[in-house]
C-alpha cells in the first residue's frame, strides 16, 4: 500500500469520478498489489478525486474487500462482463482505468474483457502489463481489440512502446509510457533495518515476490556455496508466498525443493524462506535491510516487473538477468546483468559489489535518483494527465456525414414534437426544475425561470395550432404559478420554491423577474382568449417600470424581448415604448463601452444566455440598435462555430458543408476577453438563444444563412456537436443538461428540455411557410 505522503498539486481538469478495473487485495496477485496502489495513489494526489474499484475473481466465491470495491465479478462468467458494463455506466464514471494482464479474464487470451470494454460509455485507458514479443493469434487480437476499444494505453518501458507499435500496429500518439509506480521511502543505510530480522552484521540478499519457478532463485542457491565462502555471513532473504495456482496444483513443491536445493549445497543456515504474501509496510523493512537485491529470472520476455521497479527506486545495488525490463531499468550502471541461468556470473557479481563498497553505493545513488520519477505521487499525476487527454480527444472526434436526423445539407427535417417530459415534469404546482436522469428530482423545487419559459412554450405551441387540451391546463398552471411568484411589496418576482410549496426568498434573481416579464409579454401579444390577456396585462404593467432600476444587461434584454411581443398588439403604449428606448440604450452604451474589433460584445465576459443580448437589439425597432445587434450576434456566431475541418469524400462525393458544428462558450469558467474560452460544459440554453437570434436575425434581413445557422445549431441537439452524442432523448422527449469534455450529463432537467422545446417550436414556425410552399410545388408538379 502507499504509504502517507504530501499531496501534489494536479490540474483542475483531470477527471474525479474515475473507476479501475483489475483484481484486488486481498487477493495475491502483482496486479492486485498495481491496482490497489493506483486506486489510493489518485484518491491522495488528485484534488477531490473519488476513484473506486471493479474487482476481477479467480474463484466464484470472490474476496472480502475493502470499501473501495464497489462491484466484483467472476472471470469465466461471460454474462458478468456485460453486467458490470452496464453497472459503470450506470454511476456517472468519467474514465475506466483497465488493468490487463492475460491471466484475470476469462476467455481465449482473456477476450472476455472485450465484452465489458464494448459495453462501456465512456473513455477507457488500459495499462498493458504484458506484451508479448511472439503472441499466438488469440493474444494478438485480445490486445489489439482493447487497444482500439481504448481511447490511450500505457505502457512501462520504450520497449513495451516499440512491441506496441511493431507487433501490434497500436499508433504511437496513442500510447503513454509511464513507469511503474514505486513507494516514496527515504536513501538509508541498509543497517538501519536490519535488527528488525535479527540479522545486524550480516550481508543480506534479497529476492522477493510471489515463488514460482519462472523466478530462477534456484541459480542464487547455486551461487551461494562461492559467496559463502568469501562472505560468511552472507544471507539470501527469499520474501513471498507461494503463488497461488501453483498451491492449488502442487502445493508448497516447489518451496520444498528450494529449501532442499540449499541443504544440498551445504548453505542451508544462509537462506531464509519468508512464505508470507507482505503488506507496503514490511515490504519496505525488507527492502530497507537488503544489501542487493537480485532478480534471477529465466525468461527474457517480461517486459515489466514491479518488484524490480521497487527495488531501484528505493536505491538497492541490484543483480538481475537481462530481461526487458531490466535491460532498460539497470542501464547506465544503475545494477549488473548477468546472463540468464548462470549462477557463476551471479556469484561473481555478489562478490564484486559486497568487496567494493563505494561502487556499491555509487551504483545504489544513481538507481534511486533516477527512481525519484517513479514515485507513486509523480506517476499517478502522469496517469491523471493521459486521462484528461483521452477525455479530451472525444472533442476531436470526426464525424461523419449523413449521422445526423436530417442530413447536414440543409434540409428542412425536423424531429416530431414529443412533449411527454414536460408533462412529467409539471405537477399542480408547476415545473420541477431538475430532475435525476429523466425523473423528477423534487427535492430541488420549482424556479420562477423555468416556469416563465414553460408558458412561452404554451402559448408558442397554441399559436401553432397545437390541439391538446392538456396544453390549456399546463398554461394555467404556470400562470398560477407566475401569479403567486410575485411580489406586490417588491414589484419583482420571488424565483425559488420549495417541494412544499415554501419560497426560500423574498426577492429572485433579477434575472428572473426580467424572464418573467418577457413571458408575459408573450402572452399579450399571442393569446387569444381575454382572461389571460386581462391577468397578464395587470402583472406586465405594475412589475415593468422596476426593470430601469436594474443592472443586468441579460435582464434589460429578456424585457425588451417581452416589451416588443407586448408591442405586437399594443403598438402604441407609450410607457412600454418608453422603457423600451430606455432599455436599448443601456444596452447599446454597454457594448460602446466595451467592443473593440476583436471583441464585438457587450460584457467582459461571453457567460450564459448570449444569444437574448443581441435578439434584444435585433427586434427593437431601431436601425442603429438593429446593426449593433447583427454585428454582435454575426460576432457569437463565429466565436461559437467549430473550425472547419479538411473536406472529407464518402461514396465518391467530396463533403465541404459539413465540417463545422456549433459549439457553444462553457458554463465551466465562460470566455472572458482576452483568455482561453470555456470548452465545457456546454449548456442547451445557449442553443436555444442562439437559435431565436438567429431567426431573429432571418426576420429582419431576409437572409436565408440565418436560416441555416439556426438549423445548424439546432442539430447540435441531435449530435452535431464536439462529441457526436445526441442530448435530445427521443424515447423520454427531455433534453439532457448539457455537454460535458467527455459525455453527456444524463439528466432531463427543466432548463434543458425546455430549451430544445422551444428550439423546435421556434423553428417549426419558421420553417412551416417554406414547407407548405414546397408541398404546393410537389402536389402542383405531380398533378401536371
């Protein structure tokens, strides 16, 4: 386990809610040991992390783990693997960490694992922790599979890198070579621990792991009859259980022979069997107390070893046979290789550093310096950056035409009205606000916003000629809502309610006393039955002149949205025009105070909502204000624009109107001038203003490229969009709250899902003229 270090500093956008497959402790396993370092290595060195575990099983009855492991399964069980996929899915995981190693899945090669990774929602990084220079078939495509399942792999040396990339065909800028991690313990003096073992005076070797016969520790009991003979007190430490399979086909055979090996050649007293499978803690004493440290293996072909990782890094003078890793690790005089099987050569070796002291420590000097880079806290913040760069690729993932409902050339397609969430959303009182996935989530409350917006909607849809009596009652019911909503003693809104039906403030956010009025504007200049008009004309009038009194520019513009629908019937109202002047002009020395040419808005900062500042301009009547409003909005638009992409030819044609998308400022730190915007996390209320300007914009100038961009922006809803995931869920009719770096926030909250409403209402209005003249056409053509 890691022991207790201070906390590194690690940048805000590596991913918190990060989940690690692999098998875990207690089970005995150098993977289960890797893992379960790496789950407490990031939630200590990560800011705010909350990494958890899904553990693998070599037996049906699994492990009694630690809390950390919040789901298991069995390796030979096919059906589990698609279980747990769905299961990560499930929990809002930003990013799966897969540990591989051949031996812990089920299936030919452990293929099994493919069946999980396919199932699987979001970017996956996978550590390979063996990579065979020769693999059979199986092994080959196993690994390919998850490397091209993965969106980054790991790998621990630059050999790993070149198997990967020659062997493989994995593409270079996908892999990330960073070390195995190691403990952080101070350079001692070997003899600070050896008391601990009763062993002060004597020369200690160390070989440690779990036993089994690939680990060649018979070649150092055949060295130790010629290092005893110099060294005397020379004792050979081997630490480790005996690997588990092994005890299941043989038992402690193995460890037997061993112990006799010894007795034969008469060293005996000078080796010491530890058959214990040890925690961090003792690991370290053990390391601490050794002189050298060796790793006799027998087989070239092992491309990682963390127990020899631990040893150069806690600055051991090591032996070891040239083995990959090694050869990689123990350069530059950083340990002595020695041929495999030779244990001549081992005893050289051991003689020679045991007899020259400043070499040795020379040698242990160099090892752990360089070991100083595979502390756990340095590597876990390695892993945390390639995890925010698979995060980050999504963004860059090309998509490709003819995906999307409706085509990307501008065609007139747009989806069916479905408005079976807002009536889930809406009760007696009015419209929850947020919901969890696509349930009501009434813990949170109703909101004045969202209420004012839902009646928009109703009237938007009635203009339409939208025949459902359930429309009639949703209207009233957010009428009511409004209605209660206000403050004769404020002459504002109050914005938030309770579940109880309790307002948790006296006055709302400017804001939404600004929304508020834009709705009720709406609803005088597009009803057509007289108890609305009559209800909403009294509220308009007491609550309109507190708006000059206000500072929000977003909250001049919602009223100047709902003075010009109050306009449509009342053209006249010299109080309401009155305001209206005043209100434009604000807005108009707003952004004289701040444009330059680079910067065509008017704030410091582009934040939420955008779209309504330039509306607001664009319908007020006023050429100065309207040019000001174009140039703004044509601005947001560019600013809010993917850049294009090279041209693409699918099935002989050569695409070039499809490489842009749009791709709204984030609410995650906004864009203020003359910093880096904000990518994520891209809200659908920016669509929707975006979309209003727009045919806003159309309306005004006759130009059919607004039309076009409001379509274009519309389709970010369905998956036009950095990630080429829909936010619009067909089957529930909600919109879900937004875009994050990586995936989509899966809850339909009121916001979002009024925000594509009103979206496609808006649109559904525009485009219906173009349509029913293109029908015309069609009939009047057929019928000739």
């Amino acid at each position: 386990m890691i022991p207790n270090a201070t906390s590194a500093s690690v940048r805000k956008q590596n991913p918190k809610n990060v989940a690690f497959i692999g098998d875990y402790l207690p089970r005995q396993c150098g993977i289960a040991t890797f893992t379960a370092d790496m789950y407490q290595s990031y939630a200590r060195f990560v800011p705010d992390a909350k990494p958890w575990v899904v553990s693998v099983n070599d037996t049906v009855e699994g492990y009694d783990y630690p809390p950390e492991v919040r789901y298991d399964f069995y390796q030979h069980d096919l059906e589990a693997y698609r279980k747990t996929a769905e299961f990560l899915n499930s929990k809002n995981v930003e990013v799966v960490c897969l540990q591989h190693e051949y031996g812990i899945y089920g299936g030919p090669a452990g293929n099994y694992i493919l069946t999980l990774l396919r199932g699987l929602t979001m970017p996956i990084i996978s550590t390979f922790h063996t990579i065979l220079k020769n693999p059979d078939q199986d092994q080959l495509l196993t690994l390919k599979a998850i490397a091209d399942l993965s969106a980054r792999v790991v790998c621990m040396s630059e050999k790993g890198r070149q198997f990967l990339t020659t062997i493989y065909e994995i593409p270079d800028e996908k892999i990330d070579v960073i070390a195995h991690g190691i403990p952080d313990m101070p350079f001692v003096d070997p003899h600070f621990y050896k008391d601990r073992f009763g062993l002060e005076g004597k020369q200690i070797l160390l070989t440690f792991g779990l036993l089994s016969p690939n680990k060649g520790i018979e070649n150092v009991i055949n060295a130790l009859p010629r290092i005893v003979e110099q060294f005397p007190n020379v004792v050979y430490m081997v630490l480790g259980a005996t690997h588990p399979h092994l005890i299941r086909h043989e038992g402690e055979a193995y460890r037997d022979k061993l112990k006799q090996l010894a007795e034969d050649n008469g060293v005996r007293n000078n080796v010491q069997f530890y058959n214990q499978f040890v925690e961090l803690e003792d690991l370290l004493e053990f390391l601490g107390a050794a002189d050298i440290y060796i790793t006799p293996y027998l087989n070239p072909a092992q491309i990682t070893s963390g127990t020899l990782a631990y040893s150069v890094g806690v600055g051991k003078a090591v032996i070891s046979t040239p083995y990959w890793h090694a050869e990689e690790l123990l350069a530059d005089d950083r340990g002595r290789l020695v041929p495999f099987g030779d244990s001549g050569a081992i005893a050289d070796e051991v003689i020679n550093l045991l007899s020259d002291e400043p070499t040795r420590h020379a040698m242990r000097k160099r090892a752990y310096l360089m070991g100083r880079s595979m502390t756990w806290e340095h590597v876990i913040n390695q892993y945390a950056d390639s995890f925010a760069q698979a995060r980050k690729e999504r963004m860059s993932a090309t998509y490709t035409p003819g995906l999307y409902p409706g085509g990307l050339g501008g065609g007139l397609h747009l989806p069916t009205l479905k408005l079976d969430h807002l009536y889930r959303l809406t009760d007696s009182t009015g419209m929850i606000q947020h919901a969890r996935y696509h349930l009501p989530f009434y813990e949170e409350g109703y909101c004045t916003d969202d209420n004012a917006r839902a009646l928009i909607l109703t009237l938007l849809l009635k203009e339409s000629g939208v025949h459902d009596r359930r429309i009639d009652q949703l209207a009233d019911t957010y009428m009511a809502f409004l209605n209660y909503a206000y403050s004769d003693e404020h002459k504002q809104f109050r914005n938030f309610m309770s579940y109880d039906r309790r307002w948790l403030e006296d006055v709302g956010s400017e804001d939404s006393t600004g929304r508020t009025i834009w709705a009720l504007g709406t609803c005088i200049g597009r009803t057509d039955e007289h108890n609305p008009l009559v209800w909403a004309m009294n509220v308009f009038e007491q609550v309109l002149p507190t708006i000059l009194t206000m500072r929000s520019p977003r909250t001049w513009a919602f009223a100047l949205l709902g003075i010009h629908e109050y306009l449509k019937r009342f053209s006249d109202d010299r109080l309401a025009k009155n305001i209206c002047k005043q209100l434009v002009d604000k807005l108009m020395f707003r952004f004289s105070e701040t444009a330059t040419p680079d910067w065509q808005w008017f704030e410091d900062t582009v934040a939420y909502d955008n779209g309504v500042l330039c509306h607001a301009l664009i319908v007020s009547g006023n050429e100065e204000a309207i040019a000001v409003g174009m140039k703004a909005l044509t601005w947001l638009m560019e600013l809010q624009t993917s850049k294009p992409q090279p041209p693409v030819t699918q099935k002989g044609n050569l695409s070039t109107d499809n490489r842009t998308h749009f791709q709204p400022i984030g609410s995650n730190g906004f864009h203020s001038k003359g910093l880096h915007r904000a990518e994520f996390d891209q809200q659908p209320l920016e669509a929707y203003s975006s979309i209003s300007a727009c045919l806003a914009a159309w309306r005004v100038t006759g130009d059919t490229d607004w039309q076009r961009k409001a379509m274009r922006v519309f389709r970010w809803f369905t998956g036009l969009n950095d990630l080429g995931l829909p936010l619009y869920d067909s089957l529930t009719g909600g919109c879900r709250d937004g875009l994050h770096i990586d995936r989509v926030n899966q809850n339909q909250g009121a916001e979002s899902t009024l925000s594509y409403l009103l979206s496609l209402a808006e649109l559904q209005q525009a485009f219906q003229p173009t349509i029913e003249k293109s029908i015309a056409r069609s009939v009047a053509s057929a019928l000739s």
